[in-house]
C-alpha cells in the first residue's frame, strides 16, 4: 500500500483548555498509531476557541476511525474529524 497524507481538526470544550498539554497528548496517540512527520498548527474557530490541526503521513491501510477514536478519549475535546485525506505521491 502507499503513503497518505491525513489532516484531523481536534477541537477542544472551551478556550480554557490547554492546548499544549492536548497537543502533547495527541502526539502520543497518532506516534504510537504508527503516524510520521507529524505536525501542529493552531486554527482561531471563534470567542477564543482555537482548534488543533494535526497533519501527518501514515500508511493508507490502517483506518482512520482509530486515530478519531482514540483522540476523541482525550480530556477536554469537543470533537476530533477527519478534515482532509490524500494519497502521498514521490
């Protein structure tokens, strides 16, 4: 199978939530789930609220639902979703 590039949007309760001790969190999940060249970036949603974007490569043989499911046992996340899915190419 080939290389896919996945891009998951976890949005945490409230804009008091930690977001770094999430992002630590959600690097442990998506390392141990065999994710590579992870990386972060912080997505202003609204009244404060700032989403979590988790980019990373992963092979396209394994689901989706495990990271999702996993994530979404994190302490203080509204919501996790899959927001883009591709095939790698090179």
């Amino acid at each position: 199978m080939g290389t896919a590039i996945l891009k998951i949007k976890i949005m945490p309760e409230s804009p008091t939530a930690d977001l770094s001790k999430i992002q630590e969190e959600a690097q442990k999940i998506i390392e141990d789930n065999k994710g590579s060249n992870l990386r972060f970036e912080k997505e202003p949603v609204a009244f404060g609220l700032v989403a979590l974007i988790a980019t990373f490569m992963m092979d396209e043989s394994i689901p989706t639902d495990d990271f999702e499911e996993n994530l979404k046992q994190l302490k203080d996340i509204s919501s996790v979703s899959v927001i883009d899915f591709r095939r790698a190419f090179g």
